[in-house]
C-alpha cells in the first residue's frame, strides 16, 4: 500500500517522515492476545548493543510476509495458549497509536493490581517485502536473530537517510 502524504509521528523527527511514512499509507501489524485477555503487538529488542536497549514493535510493508511471521510464531510453544492476529496501520498515526495504546495500559495497570510486563517501544521497524526470510519451523532463538540483524541493517540505512526507494 504506497501513501502519497502523512505528519509526522511520535517516534520521528518534528517535520521530517520517515522512509515508510513517505512510501506506505499503511503497515501490518502481527498482534497477540493471551489468555488472560491481554492484548499486544510484537515488540523486540534490536538493538545489538548488550548495554543499549531499542524496543521497536514489528511491523510489516507486505501483509503475506505479516502472515508468514504469525505462522512461525504459532509453532512455538510458548504461543500456544494465544491469538495470533494481523492488523494494520495507516503509518502516519502507528507510532502515536502504539505509543497512546501502551500509555493507556500503564495507566489501566496503575490502577490495579496487574504489572504491565511490555516495554514502551522506542518505535517500530517496517520489514521491507521479502526481506525478512522467515520459514516454517523456525524457533523463537532463531527469529530473534533473524529479526535484530535485519533491523539493525534497515535501522542504520535509513539513519544515514537511505529511502528505500529500490524496489
């Protein structure tokens, strides 16, 4: 889905869009739902710095390559009691959402007894079409690894301004 204009959002610089800002209207989300009723979308550390932390949520260009990363998570046993779904996003409000989501979670808990175990992500990384090769049977050790290096490579790109405009 190509976008011809946006604002710009919590995560970005003031005035300037990001790379996925300019080119996408929207991006696809995987989210999970737990048993016990909490909601959530994915969300890693890609930073590769052991002493540096850089949560983004995981967000996809493709929504086919969104639906392949839910079907290797629903291999693992850990998700085996979740939900697995796929949302999307227009991309120039799904940094202030995820960020206004979590804010309404902190305070929800604030007011009762539950701890919220989900980091504030720092904003998310859009994984280009086909970019991630993600395959059936993959486990949890494996995606991980997967994840942070393409992050880490797409994250620096588009630091230096690199825009993606490629494909």
């Amino acid at each position: 889905v190509h976008k011809s204009s946006s604002n710009s959002s919590l995560g970005s610089t003031p005035g300037k869009q990001q790379w996925w800002q300019e080119k996408f209207q929207a991006v696809f989300l995987p989210s999970i739902r737990h048993a016990d009723g909490s909601v959530g979308f994915v969300q890693m550390d890609v930073s590769l710095n052991p002493n540096a932390k850089d949560v983004r949520v995981l967000t996809f260009e493709d929504r086919h390559d969104c639906m392949k990363c839910l079907t290797v998570m629903r291999q693992w046993p850990a998700m085996a009691s979740a939900q697995l779904s796929m949302g999307a996003m227009p991309s120039a409000v799904v940094e202030h959402e995820i960020r206004d989501s979590y804010q309404r979670q902190l305070e929800a808990v604030e007011g009762g007894s539950a701890a919220l175990t989900a980091s504030m992500p720092s904003g998310i990384v859009v994984f280009r079409r086909g970019k991630l090769p993600l395959r059936v049977g993959m486990d949890e050790s494996e995606f991980t690894q997967l994840v942070m290096y393409q992050a880490a490579a797409q994250l620096a790109l588009s630091n230096m301004g690199y825009k993606f405009d490629d494909a």
